[in-house]
C-alpha cells in the first residue's frame, strides 16, 4: 500500500531530508562512566518520512533506547545531529510522544488525571481536558476505570493509560520501546490491534523498539535490525504485507515467512558464539 | 467486660489481630499501674517514685484549677507554630536543595555538621538572644523539627523516579511543573516521615527550653514540681504532655493515611 523507498544511506539526498519527519545524520554516541567508555552508536544515518510506521529489532545493550533517547532530546548525541521535523534537537523534544517500556503513570493521580498531565502543562481549560480525556479513553478501551489509581489497574490497562496520556497532546511523532514487552501474548495482540487502528486514524510518524521479529513485521512499514554496538543498521526490510492489516492474520501472509527469516538471519549472524 | 470479650471470640473465632494488640496492651497498662500502685509505699518510698493514684489526684486538681490545661496550650503553641515552622523550611531548603546536585554536594556537611550539634545545647544561646517569652522555645521546636523534615524529604527529593520526571519532561513540563506534580508528590510519603520523627522532637524542644527559663508551661511546670520536691507534680506534667504528643502523632498518621490513599 505504502511505497517502498530508499534505504536509509539516501538520507543525506536533498529530497529526504526535505520530507522526513525525523532524522538521524552521522551520529555517534559514546557514553562514560567510572568503568570507561561504551560506544553504542557510530556514524549512524536513519530517517522517516512523515507518516511512517520504523520498527527496530536488535540485541540488547545494541543502542535501541539511545536511539529514542536523542530522539526524544533527553539525551545528546558526542557526534553528528538530530532532527525532528527539520529542527535540529537542542532541548527535550516536547514535539513527541514516548511511550517508554518503563510504567511512568504518576501513582498519586487515578486514570483521567494522569491522561490530562499533557493538557494540564499546556494550561488548557477545564471543560477542555475532560471532553478531550473522555474521548481517548474511549479510545484506549478504558471507560470505567477513569476514577482508578495505577495500582489498581492491571499491566495491560496501564499500558493503555501510558498511551492514551502520550496520544492525547496529538504528537506528530510517537517513539515507542517496547511498550508491550512485559505483556502475555494474548494481552500483547489485543493491544497492537488497538494501535493498529489508532495508527491508521491518526497517521502518526512512528519508531517503535522491540525485540520481537514478529510484532515489527505485524506492525511498521520498515524493519531495521541493528548490530550489537557500535551499533550499524544490519538490515533495512520494508514490509511488503499490504494495509489495513489484521494482526492475527499476518503471520499467514504470504510475504511473511521471507521477511521473518530475512529478519532473522540478520539477527542472528552466522559467525555467532555457540550458546 | 471479660465476658463481652468471650462472647465475641466465641462469636467470631478468630478475633481481629487489631482487637488483640488493644487488649493485650490493656493488659501491659494494668499491669504496670497496679504494680507501681503496690510497690509504692511498700517496697518504695513513694516520696521518691509517687504513686499513680497521687499522680491521678494532682492531674484532677490541676485539671479543677484550669493549671494544666493553661501550661498545656502554652507549650502546645510553643511547638505548633515551631513545628509550622520548621517543617515549612525542612521541606523549602530540601526541594531547593535536591533540584540542585552542585547544591547540594557543596551543603551536605555543613547541614551534617550543624544536625550533630544537640539541640537543647542551644537553648541558652536562644534564651540569650530572644528572652524568656515564647520566641526562644518557638525557634528550638522548629530548629529540632527543621533537621528531621529536612532530612527526610531530601531523601525523598534524590530517590524519585528519575524516569518518571523524563516522561514529564518530554511531555513538555518545565522545572517548576516537574517540582510540582513528580518530586514533591514523590518525596511527600518521606516528608511525613519525617514530620512523625520530628512531632516529638518539637516538644522536647519547646519543654527543653522552658524549663531553662520561663513561668508557663508543660516544662515549667514540671521544673516548678520538682523544685517543690513534689514527685506526683513532675509525673503528671509529664504523663499530659505525653498524652498530648500520642494523640497529635495518632491525628498526623491518619491524614498520612488519607493522603496516601492512592497506595
């Protein structure tokens, strides 16, 4: 349905830099601690284009989340730029949404207070907040537990909750790590459905981190697996499953086995220490 | 009595763990007053160790003559308007000094240093400076309260969820937004903490201080009991303070628990 394009070494041409939505040009990130100095990105080039849907698959510790993390300006690259939406990230990005695989619901706030954090920091009226949280839990599939503290919800109504507090200040870019990680598969399925759908409605620029070949497939509309660090793109797949797509059906498309095991092999290369 | 008990195990059989504790605490009480009772002018010279039945004469004729409640507010605002005080300043300087790590790493043993120093050993000094008025037991009790507080909600403030005031932060909350809706509700089960530790203390504070210099309150009157070799006075005084500080402590953790409802 989506046009395949370029991969990611064309994102230094003038066209790609002009439509992509994020971009990432020659960076490199070393960090330092008392032990020494870990570089987990070198050199890295990746850019979206508006409206994507990226998914990243990697081992652990191979610079996923630092990816997000300079995304996010939470973090700044030691090399190259960052750029959201043709601005270079200088500051904490307020233009995305992330949703971290870390619960960070503020526990003394119930459901619908903390969907309105967002709002309530962009000093939006009153009657505002409750009609537009109202809706996104709607949305999500909360209704009923808008009065709820996190610690009454289960771990897939929080993660749910997160979304809906991330989706509600509609942010051009979402940046997503592993927020379905920890869930038992059913749980899981039900809730990519859910941002399937929510996806389509809102058409938002997507990097979602997982560690799961088949959630990447079953979502994005390209698959990056990056190599253990200094982290380089191994593989860059574009998804050719067509939209909308059902998440249960997917793994039977036909595309899906070659993608899967492209992905895989990647993944995994050959030369491997025996385990 | 005991038959009611009876019947409600029989009624219940397992009687609430709750309603266990409160009677063997009764239990401990009686116990303790009737060998007191017993042992004074038998075993002990009651000029020494009084008796609770001449401590419970005084704390009625106290109570008759308006004495006791008269030196009991006096001290009950004494420390009020320094625990007030001090904790209002405790958490302050805490926020202020967690923000900040240069702060707080240039502060830390200044703070450490002057909170070994024992607060009653001060008393004079602020006797000195404020007089002998409520001033100088106001400025102990907050002094004693403002270290407890301090401490407590530092620790607070530095082990909030670092994650928790990113995901704030990207949602586009600046430093102020951050203080007021992650660190300060974080820190806030800390800070109660540490205004539970710091209650009593405040008292200690204020009584220190009055029975140095001062004509009214719980520590003047306990001084003004001793200096009459009246052993039944110094108990009573003590036994009302300590009935006060149980009660006020008892009302600080039921709006610990109300705040913290969301637990």
């Amino acid at each position: 349905m989506r046009s395949v394009h370029l991969s990611v070494v064309s994102a230094q041409s003038c066209e790609a830099q002009r439509r992509s939505a994020v971009e990432l040009r020659g960076v490199g990130k070393t960090f330092t601690s008392r032990t020494g100095q870990v570089e987990v990105l070198r050199g890295l080039n990746l850019s979206l284009q508006d409206g994507e849907f990226l998914a990243i698959v990697g081992p652990s510790g191979s610079g996923k989340s630092t990816v997000l993390n300079l995304l996010a300006g939470l973090d700044q690259p030691t090399s190259g730029a960052v750029f959201c939406r043709g601005e270079p990230v200088a500051a904490v990005n307020t233009g995305i949404g992330y949703l971290t695989q870390h619960d960070s619901l503020l526990p003394w706030r119930t459901v619908e207070q903390n969907i309105a954090v967002p709002l309530e920091l962009r000093n939006i009226g009153r009657t505002e907040i409750a009609a537009r949280v109202r809706d996104l839990i709607a949305q999500v599939g909360l209704e009923g537990f808008e009065r709820h503290y996190p610690s009454q919800l289960s771990g897939g109504m929080r993660k749910r909750a997160m979304l809906a507090r991330t989706l509600i200040y509609d942010p051009p870019v979402l940046l997503m790590d592993e927020p379905f990680g920890p869930l038992d598969a059913q749980l899981k399925l039900a809730l990519q459905a859910e941002l399937l759908k929510l996806w389509s409605a809102h058409r938002k620029t997507v990097v979602f981190v997982t560690h799961d070949i088949v959630e990447a497939i079953t979502l994005a509309d390209r698959v990056l697996v990056f190599s253990s660090r200094p982290c380089q793109i191994r593989l860059d797949e574009p998804i050719a499953i067509p939209r909308p797509r059902e998440v249960h059906e997917v793994r039977f498309h036909p595309a899906f086995e070659e993608h899967y095991r492209r992905l895989w092999t990647a993944l995994e290369p050959p030369a491997r220490r025996p385990s | 009595m005991s038959t009611q008990a009876l019947s409600e195990t029989q009624a219940e059989p397992t009687l609430g763990l709750s309603g266990r504790v409160w009677l063997y605490r009764a239990i401990f009480v009686v116990v303790m007053l009737t060998a007191w009772q017993s042992a004074s002018g038998t075993l002990l010279d009651p000029f020494w160790v009084s008796s609770p039945a001449a401590i419970f004469r005084t704390l009625v004729a106290w109570t008759a003559s308006g004495q006791l409640g008269y030196h009991l507010l006096i001290t009950f605002k004494e420390t009020a308007a320094g625990f007030v005080l001090g904790a209002t300043a405790g958490v302050l300087f805490a926020l202020l000094v967690g923000a900040n790590d240069t702060l707080h790493r240039t502060v830390d043993p200044f703070v450490t240093a002057i909170y070994g120093v024992p607060k009653v050993a001060l008393a004079p000094l602020f006797i000195m400076w404020f007089g002998i008025g409520l001033a100088p037991k106001i400025v102990l009790a907050a002094i004693s309260v403002f270290f407890l507080v301090f401490f407590s909600t530092l620790r607070g403030v530095r082990e909030v969820d670092l994650k928790m005031v990113d995901a704030l932060r990207t949602m586009g909350a600046g430093k102020f937004a951050t203080q007021r809706m992650v660190i300060f509700p974080s820190a806030l089960p800390w800070l109660f903490t540490g205004l539970k530790l710091g209650l009593p203390y405040g008292f200690v504070g204020a009584v220190a201080a009055e029975m140095m210099a001062s004509n009214a309150g719980i520590g003047y009157l306990t001084q003004n009991s001793a200096g009459q070799l009246d052993t039944a006075g110094v108990f009573a005084a003590l036994f009302a303070l300590m009935v006060v500080t149980t009660l006020l402590n008892e009302a600080l953790g039921r709006l610990e628990s109300w705040i913290f409802r969301w637990r």
